[in-house]
C-alpha cells in the first residue's frame, strides 16, 4: 500500500441513493398535505406526544443537576467527534481482542452486504431483530428478504410496523401513529397463531405478541441489534430497551451481529453515567430504563460464541466534515424533541420521508444522504419543516442547537439552488431595504395594498405566492401612515412632548 | 437614557401602532427617545430562509445606525427581531463581513433589548402606570420565549396594569405557527397550529390577544379574522401605554 496520497482531496460520500430509508418520494409539504387529513393519526398523535411531552417534563424537572448532566453529554460527545479516527481504532482493538469481529462498512450498500454475507454463511433463513435506528436507514430488512432470509422484529411495536407493511413514524414509539383498535386488526390478519378472539385490551395485545416472539427466540440461531453506545476504551457495546425482548436477542443466538453507527462512541465506561440518566428521561420519561444490556466482545459458555461488529459511516464523515452541521452527530436517538416538536405533532413522522423523522431528521437526513442529489431532492424541503420555535433545542439532552442548524442547511440550500423567483425576491427587498430612502419609497408603494382592503381594510384574497398565507388568514390593509411618517408629524411631535410632560410631573 | 427605537421593518410599515405606543410608554418613563432615521429592517426573513448574503446589507444597515456610541440602548417592540439581532447578526457577519463589522455587531447587539426586558432588567420597573379595562390574554412567543428568555417579564408587567383581566392561555408555549417564510412554505402544517392556538384563545373568553411581536399578532390576528371571532389583537406595548385618559394611545383605523 503506497503511503503517500497525492491526489486531490474529494469530500467523503454522503448516503447511497436508493438504498435504506434516507429520503421520500415526496416533498415535506406535499406529504404534509396528505398527513393533516388523517383524522386518526392526529389523534393518535396529538394524545402521545402530550403524554411523553408531560412525562420527560417532570423527570428533567426533579433532577437538580439536569443542565449540568446536558452539558456534560454535549461536551463528551463534542469531544468524541473531535477525537473521532483515534476513538473509533481504540475501540476496534478492544472489541478485537476481546474476541469481537470488526467489519467497517463505508455505507448502507457495504453493510447490508456484510451482514446478508454473514447470516447467509451460518445457513440462516430467519434472524432476530433488536430495535435499531442504523438498520432502518440502511434498508437491512428490505436486503436480507432479497436474500431469502427473514428478518423478524422482537421490539413490540416494530412488530406492529412489520406486520402491518407499515413504515415507523416515531424513533422511539414506530407505530406511535397507530392506536390499539388498529393494532388488534393487524394482529389478526398478520400474526402467525393468533388467538382469533382477541381483543384490544392492551395486555392481551402483548400477551399475543410474547407467545409469538417467544416461539422465535427458541428456535432462531442469529440476531442482528444495533447499539446505543459503544464504550471505546473497553470495546463495551450497550443497548438500553423497555421490554427484554432486545436481552433476548443479545443472549440467546449462537450468533450476534451489531450494526453501529461510528457516532455511537463514548471514549470511556464510566461516561455511561451521563448518557444513562439523559436517555431514558429524555425518551420514555423515566428514571431509568427497564433493561440495559452490556456486552464486551464473547464470553465463554455466556451469551452467542459468534460476535461480530458492522460499524457503519453512510453520510455520518461527510455531515462531520461540515464545521456547523456537525453537531447533529451529537444525536443519541431519544426522540424528545419529535415529542415537542409541533409539525411533527401535525404532519406525523412519515412526511419526513425518512428514517430519522421530527427536528433532529431535519437537520440529520439531508446531511447524511445530501440534498441536491437529484432534481427537486424531496431532502431539500426539510430544513424549512420548522417554525423555528426552538423547542426542541431546549430539551434536547446533548443541546443540539437544531433551530441554528435548520436555519445553517437553509443557507447551504440557498447557496446550491439555482436562481429561482423566490431569490429575486429575497435579493430584490434585499436592495430596497438596505437604504432608508429605498425603504421609504417602497412603503410607499405598499400602501397602494390599501385599495385591497375594501371597506373594513381586511384583505382576504392575495396572488402567489402570497394566497398561501390568505388560504386560511386575513391580513390587514396598511395602515394610512408608517411610524416614520407619523414620528416626523406634527401629531406625532406633539404625543411625545405629551409624554414627555407626563415623565415630568411624575417626577416632581 | 437615549434610547433608540428599532421600529422593524413590519412595524413601521404595517403596524405603527404598536410602535408609536413604545416610544410614547418610554418617552413617559423619562427616557430621552430618538428614532435614527436610516434604520430599516433587521434581515431575519432572510436569514430564517437561507439568504444570509442578502441579510449582509441589513446587516450592515443596522449597525450603522445603532452601534454609535450616543445610543445608550436600542430598544424594539419585537422579540423575534432582536432575537435575530442578537444571535444571527453575529453568523452573517462571521461569514460574510470583516473585523469592523463584527466589532460592529457585537457592539450594537449588547445593547439591543426587547421591551419587556429593558422595562424590567434595563428600568427596573413593572408597574408602568396603565390601564387597559379589557380581557386579555397572553401568547409569549417562541423567539422572546427560547431564543431572548424573557420569561414571565411580559406578565409581570401586565399583572400590574389597572382593570385589566388577565386570563392564563392553555398551551401558552406552544408556536402559533407563524414562523415567517415557514408559514408560505408550509402553509398547510402552519394553519393547523394556527387553529389550536386559536382554539385556545377562544376558549379564554377573551376580547384581546396580546403578544410581544406584531408578526406572531399579524398570524393569530389574521386567523381570527377570518374566522370573524370577533377577538382582537393588541400589542403589548399598547396595553402598557395605555392610560384613563387614552385607551389605545395612538391608534389610527387603518380604513
């Protein structure tokens, strides 16, 4: 291998295009238009998300040391992208030699790849899924079915998803859009040995799906899982889950293969401290998480004998090489602030067309998988699903500035389009707005909008691209003088020496 | 204090009422009010919507008129454009500007306040003498909220205006849906939280909904217009300036 490179530096690659999960067919608002109109799903929706929303509020609320821990998850992860080649071979060479099998895979095509090839040679037809966010957006189902081997969802509510031919909507809560009526239909139809009186009733519900999953956990030899944290001065993996279906998966296969995206890292064991109280407060609301699972490498008579590690680039060097972007690799994947978010409240996580949906898929999809990749990238449309309210910055547990970041992919957007009406106009009140006496004519002209306001000065009807503001708004008719004009008036001279004369008495 | 009025682009051309209110409430509090004439528009619609070489003008614009050193404070009836002020001013012109004008910046920004912040922090006062007989209700907005923490000031001015019947709003933090360019582009997502904010105002029984920005009024205003609630909307600062002799100080009908 010759040592020295001299060619000229290429960015690294952002996301293949058409595999896994990291754009939609659609623009945000054009998916929006559909998903306001699912009555259900509003529904759904609105209730969880209250729900999470008041729950995360009261276990942030009770610890008094809460933006101390934030800072602290902020900085340690800040501190793994700094260090992030050093961190990343650190933990190869434990996992390594703790008996692990490392497998770098430099996007979705090479993982999905790696890990078919390794079912594929332990004579596999069906594998175990833990819960995991990296083999969602690699597409990895959709390629090991390709393969003949099936992949069966253990996590209740991807269970949910996979039955019903259904995309998840939520990180944490993927069938979040479904309620428990739509649940038992699903069941019914799809779930192998169902009880055919089954009702909704909740426990029932996961009573069915726990004597289905548990049938698949005694007989299936290989599991795949993804991984909240990767320890990287033990090679320790982590995942942290509700229900013990992802134990399951980690102990009882011959074999366990762990897909990882390379920003999981923490550099050291006892940084778990941090991140295992800002995760499940930050997720589920709660103190702590029913089941947290950790594992170095193979252990003897202890767990699968056969463990190898997928860790996976796909986007993540390209969204790091950005100064500002970058923060976004902070994500650990709580979803608080899909929870606080209010278009994702409205629209759902599917209009996100993405794997990784709300505020954080905003700023995070475009930059894995780009967005200018094609002609109209439905990813540029992501950046503006915000208002910009900011909430989500202020519960995020790693204060990831998302709002900065929309308004950052926003600017980058704009930079690559081309010259587009919308610019002309942005450059246009550009000009006149940088003059006081360009200013002024053009108030000036604005005032002609009065004629629009008929009689009671509400204008309701406006052309493009303004009729989308008067579709569901008025607007009133400007007004007959601007401030400046009323300021250099004689009746505006005389309030202020009105006030002025009251300032004085008042303080005689 | 020579205090500077930023009147922003929207108010001075669409709703001068609430600025003609601010600088009537800070010229009574004894403040020495100046209006610099070559000011104009901060640049937060287009930096929200990507144009950040187009904010650069703007930009420069305002720190042309508002870093002099004889401004002891600017002061505007908008959180979100000091909030752009203070905090994106500072990006454009690291991007795109040179040492002066990021001296320049950070100079006019220190002293760039939101009403409610210089009334409180800045004069160190709550009861501002008013009075305003109406039920009202309070929307803080996201970007005097989030983005400047102004927290519970805006109230605890409004506790202390005399008749006035203020009444809590349910789900007060929540986005109206404004957003600025957000409300175009999404124009569909931004009417649907446009309608439980007014639901939410509705449910108050109140005749006004005030808020700290005339672009988040223009929003919840303009909804319920349409709708023909019959609620209105009122500025903070007109609520403040308002007095027994003049309810509404320096309101012009607009038709």
């Amino acid at each position: 291998m010759s040592s020295a490179f001299l060619g000229i530096p290429t960015p690294p690659p952002r996301a293949p295009y058409a595999t896994g999960h990291l754009r939609g067919d659609q623009s945000f608002p054009d998916a929006a238009h559909t998903a306001l109109d699912n009555t259900q799903q509003r529904r759904n929706l609105g209730k969880a998300t209250a729900t999470i929303r008041g729950k995360r509020d009261r276990m942030a609320d009770e610890l008094p040391d809460w933006e101390e821990l934030r800072s602290a998850g902020a900085a340690l992860k800040a501190d793994v992208l700094a260090r992030l080649p050093e961190l990343l071979e650190r933990f190869e060479r434990e996992v390594t030699e703790r008996g692990g099998v490392v497998h770098w895979a430099r996007d979705a095509d090479e993982a999905n790849e790696i890990v078919t090839r390794l079912v594929a040679e332990k004579g596999s037809d069906e594998v175990l899924k833990v819960k995991s966010m990296a083999t969602q957006e690699i597409g990895l189902n959709e390629h090991l079915e390709s393969a003949g081997i099936a992949p069966v969802e253990t996590d209740l509510a991807e269970l949910i998803v996979q039955l019903g031919a259904d995309r998840p909507s939520h990180i944490l809560v993927p069938a979040i859009h479904r309620n428990r009526a739509e649940i038992r239909d699903i069941f019914l139809r799809e779930m192998p040995g169902v009880d055919p009186n089954l009702d909704d009733d909740p426990v029932r519900l996961a009573e069915e799906a726990r004597k289905y999953l548990r049938s698949k956990f005694m007989s299936t030899r290989v599991a795949i899982s993804g991984a909240n944290f990767g320890v990287a001065d033990t090679g320790t993996l982590s995942v942290v889950e509700s229900e013990g279906n992802g134990r399951m998966c980690l102990t009882m296969p011959e074999t366990l293969i762990t897909v990882m995206g390379i920003e999981k890292l923490v550099p050291s064991f006892t940084d778990l401290e941090v991140f295992l109280q800002l995760l499940p407060r930050s997720s589920t609301g709660e103190r702590m998480n029913p089941y947290t699972s950790m594992w170095t490498g193979v252990t003897e008579g202890d767990g699968p004998g056969e463990f190898h590690l997928v860790l996976l680039d796909n986007g993540r060097s390209a969204t790091l090489a950005d100064g500002v972007g970058r923060e976004a690799l902070q994500c650990i994947r709580c979803s608080a602030c899909l929870n606080v978010c209010p278009v994702y409240e409205r629209t759902g996580g599917k209009a996100y067309g993405s794997t990784y949906p709300g505020p954080i898929g905003a700023v995070l999809t475009p930059q894995l998988a780009g967005m200018h990749e094609s002609r109209d990238d439905p990813n540029a449309s992501l950046p503006y699903a915000s208002s910009l309210c900011g909430a989500c910055y202020d519960v995020c547990p790693v204060k990831i500035d998302i709002p900065s970041l929309l308004v950052e992919l926003r600017h980058q957007h704009v930079e690559q389009s081309r010259y587009t009406a919308e610019a002309a106009m942005m450059r246009a009140s550009s000009l006149a707005m940088s003059s006081a006496k360009r200013f002024t004519k053009a108030q000036r002209a604005s005032r002609l909008g009065r004629v629009l306001g008929g009689a009671d000065g509400r204008i309701s009807a406006l052309p493009p691209p303004l009729n989308a503001w008067t579709s569901a708004r008025d607007l009133p008719a400007p007004p007959k003088r601007t401030f400046r004009e009323w300021w250099d008036s004689e009746d505006g001279r005389e309030a202020v020496r009105a006030a002025r004369r009251e300032a004085e008495r008042g303080e005689s | 204090m020579r205090v500077a009025l930023f009147a922003t682009c929207l108010g001075d051309t669409l709703f001068p009422d609430a600025v003609k209110a601010t600088a009537v409430l800070l010229t009574r509090l004894g403040q020495e009010v100046v209006f610099p004439p070559g000011q104009t528009c901060c640049g937060q619609m287009h930096v929200n919507t990507g144009y950040q070489a187009d904010a650069l003008p703007l930009v420069r614009n305002y720190t042309a008129d508002f870093a002099d050193e004889s401004i002891d404070a600017v002061v505007a009836p908008s959180g979100s454009c000091v909030g752009s002020i203070r905090h994106q001013h500072a990006i454009v012109a690291e991007r795109y500007g040179d040492r002066s004008l990021r001296e320049r910046v950070e100079r006019a920004g220190a002293k760039t306040y939101e009403l409610s912040e210089f009334l409180v922090d800045v004069l160190g006062v709550t009861d501002v003498g008013a009075y305003f007989p109406h039920r009202v209700t309070y929307h803080p907005t996201c970007h005097s909220l989030r983005m400047l923490r102004v927290g519970d000031k805006p109230l605890r001015l409004l506790k202390q205006v005399r008749e006035i019947d203020l009444v809590e709003l349910p789900g007060a933090e929540e986005c109206c849906g404004f957003g600025g360019t957000f409300a175009l582009k999404n124009s569909e997502t931004s009417t649907a939280m446009l309608s439980d904010k007014m639901r939410a105002v509705t449910t108050t029984g109140a005749e006004f909904c005030s808020a700290g920005d005339s672009s988040c009024l223009m929003h919840i205003g303009g909804g319920l217009s349409r709708l023909r609630t019959g609620i209105g909307t009122v500025h903070l600062a007109e609520v403040l300036a308002s007095t027994e002799q003049r309810v509404r100080p320096e309101e012009e009908v607009s038709a």
